[in-house]
C-alpha cells in the first residue's frame, strides 16, 4: 500500500480499499455467526422437541 511519509496516513485512495474490505471482512463474519447461530438453534432445537415427547 502506498503511505505518505510526512504523517504516515494512507492516501484517500488506500483507506477506500481498506474500508470496503473491513466493511466485506464484518459482513462476512456476521453471516457466519448467524449461520452457526441458526444451526445450533435448529439441531437443539430438533432434539429438544423429541426428548419432551
């Protein structure tokens, strides 16, 4: 990545391509803690109801 070494920032151009893969990185480990979240509700979910009747 380019730097600009007066101050050590990146360039508008540089922090637009770290945004949007910081904003795709969260996304995507949002999706897959519903994901594992929806899953184990189902499966306990699923033996719960069993195990009562």
């Amino acid at each position: 990545m380019s730097e600009d070494n007066q101050n050590g920032r990146l360039d508008p151009a540089a922090e637009k391509i770290r945004r949007r893969r910081s904003i795709a990185i969260g996304l995507t480990l949002g999706f897959m803690v519903l994901a594992f979240y929806i899953a184990t509700f189902v499966r306990l979910g699923s033996n719960a109801a069993n195990g009562m009747l």
